[in-house]
C-alpha cells in the first residue's frame, strides 16, 4: 500500500488537526478532542499512517466510522442529569475502535481499512487515530466531498444508495447499541442521533457503511487528509511570518 501521509510528532498532529477544522467550516467536531486523540495514539504507536484508497485491494473489507452529537458545553443542568444517571465515570477511551469491533461481531467480519466521514476537527482525527491504534488502515479520503457535513444525505454512499445498516453505536459510559436495519439512510441517522444525546457533548462512535475495497474506491474522494495536513502547515507557517493565510492556502491548495 502507498502512504501519502505520515504523523510522527505534535507538531505534525497540530498541523493535521487545523486543516481537518479549516475544511470543516464548523462541523466535523472538536479540534480539542481530535488533538487529544491522535496525541494518545502517537504516544502509543510512534507513527501514524494514512494510506492511498487506491492501493487499497479490492477485497479489503471497509468501514465508515465517525462520531455523531452534540459538542455543546455541559451546563450544570446537564451535569446534575448525568450524575442522576450514575454517568459520571468514562469506561471507552476509543469509542471508534469499539464501535468497529461491536460491528464486526454482529456481522461476523474482520475489517481491514477505516474510511472517514467527512473532514473536520474531530471526525478526521479520530478515524485516522483509530485505525493506528487498532493496527488497520486509515484511507486519505472522505465520503463527504473533502468538507463536514450536517446530514447523511450528503455523503457518497448515500447517494449511491448504500445502505447504513447494520449500524453500531459505544459511548463513553460504555452502553452499546446496534440498529440491524431501518426504515431507510434517514431513520437510521435519527435513531443514532438519538442514542448519541447520553454522550452530553462529547459524541458518540460510530460505525456504519461496510464495504468491500472496489466500492470504497468509486466513492470516496481521494486525498483530503493529506490536503488538510498541507493546509495545516501552511496556516501555522503563514501566521508565524505575518502572511495573510488566504492567498497562502490558496497557493499551497
């Protein structure tokens, strides 16, 4: 396989993490916890590699996996409900990876490649670090158009008309559920939103859209991760010189 981009110190983290939130234009999730994800993993690992979709092989069984909620401050209103709900101690600390594995088990496979939702602060990092920590590739590419997206309407597979079951759910408090089916694409996001409302801010880890390499390669757009941790440079770069970061980005994309 060909790797197209490589995380070996915090500063390469940093670099990836702004890109992932630039091109997420305000979604995609937390650059705080996509930091503090990848930088767990780069303490464990040393090194963490993102892969060419196309040197995927045809037959590599594929996964989507992303987080899905609100980002929003915990009010004291919110903390005084999770305390009501003994949801006070964090069992997870990678929700993706569960959130895999519990797919896998339902559906009697073994994953070798994790491709990202879309790109953003969070839901870039995330996958990327997870693939690392699982031992399995993480594709440079997105199923979202290279931006973050607010609905599942918008993603390739989607449109394609793939379906999002068997889709599984892990939050941090560790409850775990699987959808075997829906309606359809948008009562299946619904019900994850749903479940994903115990997570109080801090989203819950998907796992959706298993697919085989030959159709991973038709829908994903190629390449983004490794443009997000370009742009990431060229921001930091830019401001360290005094530069105007438009016109940098512009030159560098």
């Amino acid at each position: 396989m060909r790797e197209t981009l490589t995380l070996s110190s915090y500063k390469e983290v940093r670099d990836f993490v702004r890109g992932c939130t630039f091109y997420g234009t305000g979604g995609g999730g937390s650059p705080h916890y996509g930091y503090d994800i990848l930088s767990s993993v780069l303490k464990e690992k040393k090194r963490i590699p993102v892969f060419d979709p196309k040197s995927i092989a045809d037959d590599d069984l594929t996964v989507c996996a992303y987080g899905m909620g609100s980002i929003a401050p915990r009010t004291p209103e919110i903390l005084e409900e999770m305390r009501r709900l003994s949801l006070t101690r964090v069992k997870v600390a990678y929700k993706l990876a569960e959130a895999v594995k519990e797919l896998e088990k339902f559906s009697k496979v073994k994953v070798k490649v994790i491709v990202p939702l879309e790109i953003g602060g969070a839901n870039t990092p995330d996958p990327v670090a997870t693939a690392a920590h699982m031992g399995i590739t993480a594709v440079d590419g997105d199923y979202s158009g290279g931006r973050a997206i607010p609905e599942i309407v918008q993603t390739a597979p989607h449109i394609a008309g793939k379906r999002m079951n068997p889709l599984s759910s892990v939050d941090e408090w560790g409850d775990r559920v699987m959808l075997a089916d829906s309606v359809n694409n948008l009562v299946a996001e619904k019900i994850g939103k749903l479940v994903s409302i115990l997570a109080f801010g801090n989203l819950a880890g998907n796992a959706t859209y298993l697919l085989r390499g030959s159709q991973m390669k038709k829908l994903v757009t190629s390449g983004t991760a490794s443009r997000a941790a370009t742009v990431g440079r060229v921001i930091r770069e830019a401001r360290a010189r005094g530069k105007e970061i438009a016109p940098e980005v512009v030159k560098a994309t």
